[in-house]
C-alpha cells in the first residue's frame, strides 16, 4: 500500500518536474512554451513508465495457470 501511494508522488513529480524544466528553457531562450508542452510529455511518459514497473513488479504474469487444476487450458474438452 505504501509503495502504491509512493508511485502517485512519484507520477506526480516526474510530470511537475519535467514541465518545470521545459519553463525553465523556455525562459531562457525566450520560446513560448514549446519545451513546456515538450517535457511535459516527457514527464507523462516517465510516470506511465514508473506505474508499467510497479504493475509489472506487483502483479507478475502467472505463466502456469493451467497446471494448478491439473488439467490443459489449451487441449479441447472430452465428452463423453
């Protein structure tokens, strides 16, 4: 539960501080907010990749489903 509550302030400073560096830039070279759009999205890319480690990490993909009841999920029914 912690570290899913860490992974939201995470998200939410890869965006702020990416769109604070674009203002930055901008600033500095006089642009209108063209690297603010720009590292803003980068900052969406970034938390999105934080939230795909977490899934991936909390929630493995489980690869023998089937073996568990003993049976073949893929092999068609038999009947009788």
């Amino acid at each position: 539960m912690a570290y899913a509550s860490s992974l939201g302030v995470g998200m939410a400073i890869a965006l702020f501080g990416s769109l604070l560096i674009g203002v930055f830039i901008d600033r500095q070279l006089g642009t209108k907010n063209i690297f603010a759009a720009l590292f803003f999205f980068i900052g969406v890319a970034a938390g999105l990749r934080n939230v795909f480690h977490f899934v991936k990490k909390y929630f493995p993909k489980d690869e023998d489903h089937g073996e568990e009841s003993g049976g073949n999920r893929d092999a068609p029914a038999e009947k009788d």
